[in-house]
C-alpha cells in the first residue's frame, strides 16, 4: 500500500486479520510448533487458534527477521506462518533484509544452515507492506505539495528492489481520506461480512484442491494453474497484450492468474472471465512491472 501520511495504510493492514478465514486445526498445530520451538507459545493457550499478526521495527536484522542463532531459532517470516507479515515503512528497512524475504515468498521455507547442522522452518506467510511515495509523503497528493526533488523520489522508491515488487500480487494507492467520508454516518460494511465471503472462497478452493497438498490459491504452481487459472482466448489477448505494455514477467504472469482464480472464488464463479483478470492486472505495479 503506498499513500501519504494519515491515509490509514496501518489501520488497514491491522485490521486484515478479522477477515481472513479461520485456521483449520492442522494450520493451528503448524502455528502452535513454530511458536513452540521459538519459546512463544503463551502459557493459558497450548493451541494457537487465531492467525499471527507479526509486525517487526525496520531496525530489524536479517537474523531476527528469517531466523538464525548459534542455534537457529525461528524468525519473524516463520513467526509470522499462516498469518499476516506487516512491513510499515517498507523503504526504512535494510535492503539485505529485505532481499532475504525473496526466496521464503517463493518456497514459503526457510533453511538456515551452521556448522552444527542445518535447520528449515516454515514461513508460508501474507507479507503486507505499506510506504510514502516519497520521503516527506506527499509526491502526488492532492492537497500537499511535495518538497522533494525528482531525482530524492526516484531514490526513494528504488530502495525497494524490482525483483521483490513482482513478488508481491497487489499493489494498491491509498490516497488520503476526505472530511466528508471521515464525518459520514454511513456504516462501512463489517469485517463479519467480508469474513463470511472469504471464508466462502476459501472452502470453494479446499474443495478444488481436496487430496493435494495445497492448501489455497497462492500454493498453486505453474502446473496448477494450468488445470486450475487457465483463461479462455479472450482472457488469453488481455495478458499478451498486458505482457507487451507492461511489461509482465513470468512470475508476473503466473500471480495474475493466480490472483484471477482468487477474485473469482470471491465471486462465486467456476470459470476465469475477461474482467477477473483485467481486475488481476489492475493490481501489478506501474513503475517495476
């Protein structure tokens, strides 16, 4: 998420977790291992049953974030497993801490070796991000003028790699929030609700993956998604034509349809349509595709 200050990037990242759906008890006994083996788990509570929510200073070092140790002990990637990883002030933190989160978002694993031996622990975790534009805030908003120089912006914004940014499916521009929306009375729709359709999505994808060890969407591989995501010719024209204007990777082709199959279980819908993936593409960044 990136927008100026005061927009509601970290209220929105911590209110998350109240719509995603609830662990199964074998997603609640991975949890409760890894809290175990990091001498986290609280005393009044021998099953973790609600999703972590980790949200580690940008001060922190690259053990405290993938783990380590003479003898490694889990980080906060694999703290953060079946749960939500929040990243506030994405560009504050160290580059080469950064940079070690692109293989864990990739194998969702992490494997930390000494000369004692070597140790993997799970992180198959949502990484939620969010970040100013610029380094006072403002470049691009509507009521501020900005007081950084180009060339200060493109800095900025370049502190996070192209490669890490394809990895991450949703890019989103939260601008700042009106007087009249921020003083309405009108009740904004209640997290029970979007939980419900969530929880929906998530039972259409259990069903689809039954007797196969992926759990949702996002496990899917390039095999997967050829049987499960796969467009019909017209789906087909949008991402090659997308492919040439945006420049789309691979990586960046196989997310948009993972993130398409997703939008369409929230939709209730068995098949793939032209406007899943034109609402997938809208979400791919503008500035690193």
């Amino acid at each position: 998420m990136t927008g100026p200050p005061g927009a509601g990037k970290t209220l929105l990242a911590r209110a998350l977790p109240s719509i995603l759906p609830s662990m199964r008890f074998d997603e609640a006994l991975d949890v409760t291992r890894v809290y175990s083996v990091a001498d986290q788990l609280p005393p009044d509570s021998p099953l973790i049953r609600t999703r972590p929510f980790r949200a580690p200073h940008h001060t922190i070092s690259n053990a405290g974030l993938v783990g380590g140790g003479n003898w490694p002990r889990p980080g906060e990637i694999s703290l953060a497993h079946r749960g939500v990883l929040f990243l506030d002030e994405l560009p504050e933190f160290g580059r080469q801490v950064l940079e070690v989160m692109r293989q864990p978002l990739e194998d969702k694993i992490v494997t930390i070796s000494r000369a004692r031996g070597s140790l993997s622990f799970p992180a198959n975790f949502m990484l939620v991000a969010s970040m100013n534009p610029c380094p006072c805030g403002y470049f691009g908003d509507t009521k501020r003028e900005c007081t950084c120089t180009p060339a200060t912006v493109t800095r900025y914004q370049k502190r996070i790699s192209g490669p890490l940014l394809d990895r991450i499916d949703i890019h989103v521009e939260v601008p700042r929030v009106d007087f009249e929306k921020l003083s309405s009375d009108r009740a904004g729709e209640p997290s029970a609700a979007v939980r419900e359709r969530v929880e929906g999505a998530r039972e259409r994808q259990h069903g689809r993956f039954d007797g196969t060890p992926l759990a949702c969407n996002a496990d899917m591989g390039p095999g997967e998604i050829g049987l499960y995501a796969s467009p019909d010719e017209t789906g087909k024209a949008l991402i090659r034509q997308a492919m040439k204007q945006i420049g789309l990777s691979a990586r960046g082709y196989h997310r948009v349809l993972k993130l398409a199959r997703t939008i369409a279980d929230l939709a209730g819908e068995d098949q793939i349509a032209t406007t899943h993936l034109a609402e997938a593409l809208q979400f791919r960044p503008r500035r690193w595709a």
